[in-house]
C-alpha cells in the first residue's frame, strides 16, 4: 500500500511516499524537497557481524548525473568512485545518526541515499540527510531517532533556513544542524569570520527549525512505521568476568598505567597489566574468559579515565582543563618548495607544503551543484601509518583523510585572496608526521604558516583547536576538555573543531558519541575555542612568522595580469589558437584568458613573461601611425621587404624606406628572419600598414650639412 506525507518546510513542500519501491528493503521512501527527490533505503543484516567490536554502519550518498540532465565527465560516461562532495554528504548523514543506534548492536547496517532529482533552490545534501533518518525511523531496526536536518546561511545580516541558491551564493554562513527532539546531535559550518554569539544564535535556530522535521517524521512513524527488533543478538562482557578481569588490575594501577603525558609510555604500561592478566586468569584455569579480555580491558580503562577527568578534574596528562599542550610552530623547513610551515602540538605533528601554480591548474569538478565547477584552493590530508607507529604499507586516502582536509580547506578559503589580487592556483598538503590527537587542527595551524611563508597575502591568520566532552548522569554534570589528545577524543563523548581568525569562526566540525548537546555545552565549547584560538595566534604562531612575506618564493612561478579589450580575444588567440600557441612556444609561459579580457602570463623567467606581454598587448592594441617596433622579417619581394610588428600582424617596408642610400636589391640591406626597427608612416584606407626603417637611421653627414 502506498502512503503519501507532506509538510512544509522553509516556504518550499516536503513530501514522502512509502510503499512504491524498493519494498524488499527495511525500510525505504522517495523524499522530494521542491522538485530534488532522493532515494533513500537502510538494510540491516540478519545476523551480526563476527569478531567485531564497533557497530558496522555505511552510509552512502549516490550522485548521479540525469539527476542533473548531463553525462557524466571523462571517457568512461558512467558513475564511478563518489566524488569528495558526495564522500563529506556521507559523512555528514552518518554522524548525527550513528549514536543513535544501540551501542551493542552488531549487525551489518547499509543505508543508501541515492540523487534522483536535483532542484538547485532545494539542496539534495540536506534531503539526502531527512530521508536518511526517516527510513531508519520507520524500519524495525533498532534506533533512537528521529533527525531533523537543516542548513541555515547568514544573508544580510539574516538568518534564512534552507537557503535557495541565490541566497547560498550572497551567504556569509554555510551552516548544517542535526536534531533530535531533545539535542544537537551534528554541526558542520564554514563562515566568512562569524562572531561566536552570531554562529552560537544560529545553531540553536536550527535546532528550533529542526523540530518541524522530527514531528513529521514521527507523525510518518506513528502511521506506518513497522516494531523494532528488540531481539537482536546483544554484544557484551558478562558482569562476573569483567569483575574478574578488573580484580587482577584494580583501580590505583590501572590510573598510574593511563595517567602519563607520553602516548608510548602509557601504551607500554597498559600491555604490562594485560600481560599481568592474562597470566592471572591462565594460573587460575580460566583460559575460556580470555575472549572477553580486550573488551573488558577497554571498558575499564574509559571507566577510569571518565571518573578521573568527571569527578577530579584530572587528564591523562595532567594538564588543566583548559590548557593546552606544549606548542611550536617554524616555516621554512624544506628547501625549493614555495612555502612550508611545521606546527606541533604535544606529540601531534603536522608540515604542511604550500605549491602555487597558474589559474589554468585549478581542479575542475564534476558533481551536481552547478555554481560549483572549479577549486581554486585545494587543501589536502594525508595520514601516513608511520604517524601513529604502524608498521603497515600506506593506503589511498580514505573518508578519514577526505574529511579532514576539506575542514582544513573550508576554514582558510575566507581569508584568501581574490583570484584579481592573487593571480594563482593554490595547493596546501599536509602530512601527519606523529599523532596524538587533533591533527585536523594541526593541519589548519600548519597551513595558515605555510601559506604566509609562500607570500600568499590572506587577510588574516587562522588557528584550529578542539573541545572534548565529558558527561555525567544528569544534563548539567559535564566537563569541556580544551585541546584533546588522542585517548581523551578515544573515550570522550565529543570532538568539538573550531577554525577561525580573531575576527571569527570560519569552520567547525563536531563528532558526537552521546545521543546530543545541550545549549550549555555548545556554548561553552565555542568560549573555550576562541580563548585557545587566541593565544595559538597571538603567543605561537605570529611569533614564529609576524605577517605574510612581502615576495614568492624564487622557485614559485611569476603571475602577470594584464587586460585587454574583450573583442580582441578572439585574435589573440587566433584560428584553432595559432597565435596563442605561437606565443607560448616562444616565450614558454602559459596564458590564461578570461572573457572579460583579463589575461593571466605565468612563468619563471621574469623576461620571457614581459615577451609575452608585449606580443599579446601588440595583437590586442590598434596599430597607429607614428608607433616605432622591434620586427621581424618574414617575406623579401623585389620592391620591399614585409615585417611581421606583432604575432599575425605585418607591415609592408618599401624598398625605398630601407636606406637613406639608394638600394639596388632588398637582400642588399635584410634578410628573412633579421630584426629591424620600423615606424609606422601610413595606414592607407584598405588597412594596409607602411612602415620606415630609415626615418630611424641616422642622417648621413651630406644630408646633414
């Protein structure tokens, strides 16, 4: 039986129908938000999966390409991997919803929400997230939901829901805000230097708008939603082997073991009390409860540092709750690149490398959001085994590596340059070198350096820090966490990220375990961020490089830009780019043109460039009388020779404007290929250029006197 649903939503209908398609599924449902319509299905595994100790969720976000009305781009015209778009889509439809499932759920768990239709006023991404939610809701697979899903742009001055596209251009506010009925469950901004109060008056306005979203899907719940299976195989230590296990470490050994400042230290200590264990329970003839041992082990260990930072305000390693670890930042570490910058923090480490290039080099992109076509700025994440001491080949970046390094990216494009200011392609990559915790953070430190260090000229200097959460039984027993290392993140209940300038907030992410946030903890999230953000500034990193260099690097390519009239485009680059093409290969630049004349000569020899100028601002200036030029001669004939003055413009030199002297043959005086300064002494009316060598020579000494 089809059932149809439908609300409205920022102006625009949402509607729902269940029942149609996909009926072998548990649950599944067409979302359409104006005319974008997504496909949204969850499949759960009958079983669970074997020796896992993590719930196995995926979640996939499909673009394809008729939803758009095009091909696909490429020589094989069918979808393959996800774009990075559709991987952060992913990303951000997995985080509000995962701890929303049972924590000993061990079954195999897919959801899938595939693009159909796209409208550009009505974003596929955030329907894509509604419709998630609501075939998990009305599934009998065992979740805590609903999610409502909201972005909310800042226009004006204004807060607006749910931006149409007019709108997200003008918006000063990308903002994405996840919701249960109760609390915040997902936060993903990038802000063009948002005040806190603003962003903070903005995520709770999406909260409130959220709650529209969650009644309609209760009220579809209500109506069709099938019975939970609440008889799912349950994961777990029983009660009387965990109190076993914990009996042979107890509590004083097992806080000296976790509470050390150095990560190798700590995980030494921990395998000499598993060892301690294991030998305790083999004395004992209680091989069997060995199964149980990492589980048990794991569940102690967070016991006990949760108690100690909750009810003693005590870290692993023994900092304050808002200190932050020992810093250090140093740029120039790498020799001939265009710009570098190290930043540490504690035992995390992050370089990050800054290559700029012509304009031509920017990433073009094919996905379904038409005002997005190309990256100018392109940061990128990788996180190498060796960072955290694995000893295993490397592998393709992953959803992890993807995710991090367009945090990174989002929270430094605010303060970057025009492309009119800074003609140039920008690259930052940054690389893990040791990780404990916060290397998303590092990367955003490490790459405002590197960036100030390559002489790009950003508006202003941007740190990243994050705020881990610890909670008790009751809404208002919680302790924010400033800095988080790598155990505090591991047994903590959230990742706060904040990116920004002193002026603001221009990025945030945040990963959540508990089922929410209440205005109390984002609030004071966002106060502990921007006083670490602050000093990070102010007492490490402008200290280490006080402004942006005033020159590039001598290895980073040279960037002119000249304008030209935009009708004269069209010659200078010539039938099938004869002219431009010719320009290139004799000066060995590239060129850039952009329709409204603006010609962009990139190269590394400063006097090759300044040919090219000169050739193009030749072809694309009328020629006039009186102008003198540097020519070159392309065809003799026996009454002059003709001079080539700019690439596909010639002049004919009479053989009478040769010499002063009366010359018998042209060959006499030039030949094909020589240099020859000419004047131009005529256009006549068919356009025709003659040109003097003469007038420039000097007077012989008879026409003198």
């Amino acid at each position: 039986m089809v059932k149809k649903y439908s609300t409205q939503l920022a102006g625009r209908e949402l509607s729902v129908e269940i029942g149609k398609v996909a009926g072998l599924a548990n649950g599944s449902a067409t979302v359409r938000y104006g005319d974008t319509m997504i496909l949204a299905t969850v499949v759960a595994a009958d079983a669970p999966k074997e020796g896992i100790d993590f719930f196995p969720l995926s979640v996939n976000y499909e673009e394809k390409f008729y939803s758009v009305g095009r091909l696909p781009g490429g020589y094989i015209k069918r979808e393959s991997r996800p774009s990075e778009k559709a991987i952060l889509t992913s990303r951000v439809i997995d985080r509000p919803m995962r701890p929303l499932f049972p924590k000993d759920y061990r079954n195999d768990v897919v959801i899938t929400t595939t693009v159909l239709s796209v409208d550009q006023d009505c974003s596929p991404e955030v329907t894509a997230m509604i419709a998630a939610s609501l075939v998990v809701d009305i599934s009998d697979i065992p979740f805590a939901g609903p999610v409502g899903s909201v972005q909310v742009g800042l226009v004006d001055g204004n807060l607006v829901f749910n931006p149409n596209q007019e709108e997200r251009q003008k918006s000063d506010l990308a903002l994405t805000v996840s919701s249960t009925k109760d609390k915040v469950m997902m936060i993903e901004a990038g802000a063009n230097e948002v005040p806190e109060d603003i962003m903070f008056d903005a995520i709770m306005k999406g909260h409130e708008f959220n709650q529209q979203v969650v009644q309609f899907i209760e009220a579809i719940k209500a109506d069709c939603g099938k019975a939970k299976n609440e008889d799912y195989v349950k994961f777990g230590v029983p009660a009387e082997i965990y109190n076993e296990i914990v009996s042979h470490i107890g509590d004083k050994q097992m806080e000296e073991a976790v509470f050390t400042d150095d990560k190798q230290v700590r995980e030494v200590q921990l395998k000499a009390l598993k060892e301690k264990v294991i030998v305790a329970l083999t004395e004992a003839g209680k091989e069997e409860d060995l199964v149980y041992l990492e589980e048990a082990f794991y569940q102690f260990e967070k016991k006990t540092v949760r108690r100690m930072i909750l009810k003693e305000s005590k870290r692993p390693d023994g900092r304050a709750l808002d200190e932050i670890r020992s810093l250090a930042a140093e740029v120039d570490l790498v020799p001939r690149v265009h710009g570098t910058g190290l930043f540490t923090r504690g035992q995390t480490q992050v370089l990050t490398v800054t290559t700029l290039a012509a304009l031509s080099e920017m990433q073009t992109l094919d996905g379904l959001d038409e005002l997005e076509i190309s990256k100018r700025y392109m940061h990128h994440y990788n996180f190498p085994p060796y960072s955290v001491g694995e000893a295993r080949a490397p592998r393709a970046p992953g959803r992890r590596e993807i995710g991090h390094g367009a945090l990174a990216e989002r929270a430094l494009v605010p303060v970057l340059p025009t492309e009119q200011e800074f003609p140039y392609a920008i690259r930052t990559v940054s690389e893990v070198l040791s990780s404990n915790g916060s290397t998303s953070q590092a990367s955003i430190c490490g790459s405002t350096l590197s960036l100030m260090a390559a002489g790009v000229p950003i508006k202003a200097p941007v740190a990243g820090i994050s705020v881990g959460l610890v909670t008790g039984e009751t809404a208002d027993d919680f302790v924010l966490l400033t800095d988080i290392q790598g155990l505090e993140d591991f047994f903590g209940d959230m990742d706060f990220k904040v990116g920004g300038t002193h002026k603001g907030i221009t990025a945030i992410q945040m990963d959540m375990k508990i089922k929410g946030l209440t205005p109390e903890i984002i609030k004071g999230a966002l106060e502990n961020t921007k006083k670490a953000r602050f000093y990070i500034l102010d007492e490490i990193m402008l200290k280490a490089i006080p402004a942006v260099r005033d020159h590039l690097s001598p290895y980073a390519p040279v960037i002119t830009q000249i304008t030209i009239d935009p009708e004269k485009i069209s010659e200078v680059i010539g039938p099938k780019g004869k002219m431009i093409n010719r320009i290139i290969e004799e000066t060995g630049v590239k060129i850039d043109i952009e329709d409204d004349g603006r010609v962009f000569i990139c190269g590394s020899d400063a006097d090759k460039a300044q040919k090219a100028i000169q050739m193009i601002e030749g072809i694309a200036r009328p020629i006039e009388e009186g102008q003198e030029f540097d020519g070159k001669v392309m065809r003799l004939m026996n009454f002059g020779a003709f001079v080539e003055l700019v690439p596909g413009k010639e002049g004919l030199v009479h053989i009478s404007q040769l010499a002063h002297e009366r010359v018998a043959k042209v060959e006499d005086v030039v030949a094909v290929g020589d240099s020859i300064k000419v004047k131009v002494i005529e256009i006549d009316k068919q356009g025709r250029i003659n040109l003097s060598h003469k007038v420039l020579l000097p007077k012989p000494e008879k026409e003198k006197e």
